[in-house]
C-alpha cells in the first residue's frame, strides 16, 4: 500500500505542473499522444516538439540609424527582435526615449541594452532634479559610454543616441560594442547596416532638410529590412528638434524598398 500511495505521488510529465517543477523550459513539451518524451530530447539540430529556442537570448538583430539637420535629428529602426531564427516580436520599438528631447536607438542583446537604457534614464532624472534644468544630449552619451565602456566584458549592446539641446542644436553619438564615443552628422548600425554602407555614403549630403534626412533614413533602412534576415517588420521613426519629438511609423507594405 505504501509503494502503491509513493507511486501516486510521482512526478507524472503529462502534467503541467510536473512538468514546471521538473523543468521549466521544457514545460510545454509532450509527444503527440500527450505522454511525456521517455528521452531528453537530441541537443543537436532541431527536435520536433521541442522549444529549446526560447532558452537563447533575446537579440535585437536589427537595422538602426540617426542623421542630424539644422535644427534637429531624425532617429530610425526596425521592430524586428529575434531569438535565433524565431521571431519573437515583429513590432518592437527599438527607439527609447530617455528624456523628453534625447532618444537611443538600441541593437545587440534587447536584455542588456533595455538595462543600460533604464540605469541612464534614471541618471538623466537625478540630473535634471540636481540642476533644475534639461540635460545635454552630450551628458546623456556619457552617462551610456561610462556604463558600456566599464561593462564592456558582460554587455552586447550597441547603442545610438540622439537628441536636440539648446546648447549644441541636434546631435548624433555612437556607441559601439566595447564602449567608445563617437559623435557623427549620422551613424547606422546593427546586423542591417552592414548592408547599406555604400548607400549612405553615395546619397548623405551635408545639410540635408529635415524632409531629405527623413526620406534618406526611411530608403536606407527598408533597403537594410529587405537584405538582413534578421531586420524587418515596420519603421519606427522619431524627429526630434526644439518644437518636441514627432513620432512615424511606416508600415512593411509602404516601404519605399521592399523585400527581395
């Protein structure tokens, strides 16, 4: 009777919540007559039934982009965020604001660079409670070089920040993997950008109108959308100048360059 009531209590995988305690990531997974897998299942190549995908990091493969006009600058992303080949969101914004007139644009791991993009939001609020007065785009790409740069050893985050004072107008400042600081009239980056290099550098003018700087960030990133596997989805975009932050979004089929 003892065996009989021990034998009762055993963990039966048909059950969801056995299947929770045992293991978590594999909650979901039954064979097709609802019993449990008698073996783990094969670590390589895919098994059917199986999510392990959902225990890969959640990466922002992406196409991102930042150009400055006279008076302003026009930031830009895809929503594509990716686990492996599977897409886990096909709307994502990539474009976060972190104070009314400073925005970054954010590529790498979604987990990092979401961590980082709330430390510094929160710097920028003690900044502004301190001075009484809005922050510089320039001390907002500080604050996310400082914590890329000594973090450089545990973070993939590749970051773009953009925004308008009254000091210094528009502006544009690159992040790179590993920490550096970099201001440029615009900066591309993410797996996309690789793709549209030599467009930016034909058709970039200096001193483009803020209708060019929009038209040319909407044609370069639909073409990255359309070569990159791992961009797609919509265009995000946000104008931000001494007015405010104007935000677009272009939908997948009224892109000016569509998929391949």
């Amino acid at each position: 009777r003892r065996a009989a009531a021990m034998a009762s209590m055993a963990y039966d995988r048909s059950r969801f919540i056995d299947r929770e305690l045992l293991d978590p990531a594999r909650v979901m997974e039954t064979s097709a007559d609802g019993s449990s897998y008698a073996t783990p299942p094969c670590s390589e190549g895919h098994t059917e039934g199986s999510l392990d995908f959902l225990k890969q990091a959640v990466d922002l493969g992406t196409s991102i982009m930042a150009v400055a006009f006279d008076g302003g600058v026009i930031v830009g992303a895809d929503s594509r965020t990716s686990t492996g080949v599977y897409i886990a969101n096909r709307v994502s914004d990539k474009v976060t604001k972190v104070d009314e007139r400073i925005f970054v644009c954010r590529s790498g791991s979604a987990a990092d660079t979401q961590a980082v993009s709330d430390y510094v939001t929160y710097f920028l609020d003690q900044h502004r409670m301190a001075y009484g007065k809005p922050p510089k785009v320039a001390t907002a790409a500080s604050f996310f070089r400082e914590m890329c740069y000594h973090n450089k050893n545990m973070l993939t985050a590749g970051i773009i920040v953009a925004g308008w004072d009254k000091f210094k107008g528009g502006q544009v400042y690159s992040i790179p993997v590993g920490g550096a600081l970099l201001e440029r009239p615009y900066t591309i980056g993410g797996s996309g950008s690789t793709y549209i290099y030599g467009f930016c550098d034909a058709y970039f003018q200096p001193g483009m109108t803020r209708d060019q700087c929009e038209a040319f960030v909407t044609k370069a990133l639909a073409h990255a959308m359309a070569r990159d596997g791992s961009s797609g989805g919509v265009i995000r975009l946000a104008i931000i100048d001494e007015a405010g932050v104007e935000r677009k979004m272009i939908p997948g089929n009224k892109l000016p360059f569509g998929p391949l």
